[in-house]
C-alpha cells in the first residue's frame, strides 16, 4: 500500500489501447500513478521491478495470455501471478469493452459501471481507492493476514 502522502499505484492490465488510454488519463486527472500493461506478459514485468510500487491490479476478467507471454486463463490467474511477486498487491476485477466507440467499464465489485462519456468517473476512482486499503481476500475467499 501507497506510503501516506505518497500517490497510489494502479496496475490496469487491458488488451484495448482505448481502454488503457482512458485509465491512463482518468488515474493521472486523480493523482494516482497509471501503470499500463498490454497482456500478462507485460504485467508480469511491471510486478518483478520491485522498485514500482503496485497498490492495485484492475484487469479484465476475460484476460488471455498471448503466444509466448506466461499461460494465464483469466484476469484471477494474472493476479495470483502477480501476488507470487507482490504478495500485498489488492485486485479489482473488470469487464471492460469498448461499445460504439464508448468504453464500459463494469466492476465485478458492487456491479459500478462507467462509460468514456457521460459518466460518473469519480465512482470508478473511488472503487479502486477503496480496493486500495480494503483487507486482500484470496481465491479461496479467507482473509489475508499480512
């Protein structure tokens, strides 16, 4: 977790440019570092440089890896992944598409949906800011104690 006074850390793993893009800009309007990663191969990179601080993975649920990238089935397995490398790291799990040239973002947590244009972007920040300094929850559903 971000160090107080110090900006989150955001790790948005998407296969749409679009869709990074738009992380990217509504992350940095809010002061929050956007980390962007492609595929599991990139995100698996960002995680081993243990100098950048990860406080949130949001990925895509639906996430595939790509040829020669590490296998990975699902945005769940992208982040047990991660966590081997950042055993501290919080999720946030999306479905995310990009509609009529609109982006919708729904959120597995809570069922917070935005879009690109008309939206309540500050919902979505305040998601990922709750996911943030929330208790970590594995796979299996026990709390975490670290």
């Amino acid at each position: 977790m971000a160090i107080s006074g110090e900006p989150l850390s955001v790790l948005v793993v998407d296969e749409d440019p679009d869709i990074l893009s738009f992380f990217a800009r509504l992350l940095n309007a809010n002061h929050i570092r956007a980390l962007l990663a492609r595929n599991p191969l990139e995100a698996i990179g960002i995680a081993k440089r243990g100098y950048v601080p990860i406080d949130v993975v949001v990925t895509d649920v639906a996430l595939r890896s790509q040829q020669g990238g590490p296998e990975v089935t699902g945005g769940h397995e992208l982040v047990d992944r991660i966590r081997e490398l950042r055993p501290g790291s919080r999720a946030l799990y999306m479905s995310a598409w990009l509609d009529a040239g609109v982006i919708r973002i729904d959120l597995m947590d809570g069922g917070f949906q935005t879009t690109s244009e008309n939206s309540d972007d500050q919902g979505l920040i305040h998601s990922i800011r709750r996911a943030a300094t929330r208790p970590m929850v594995h796979s299996a559903g026990s709390l975490s104690h670290q």
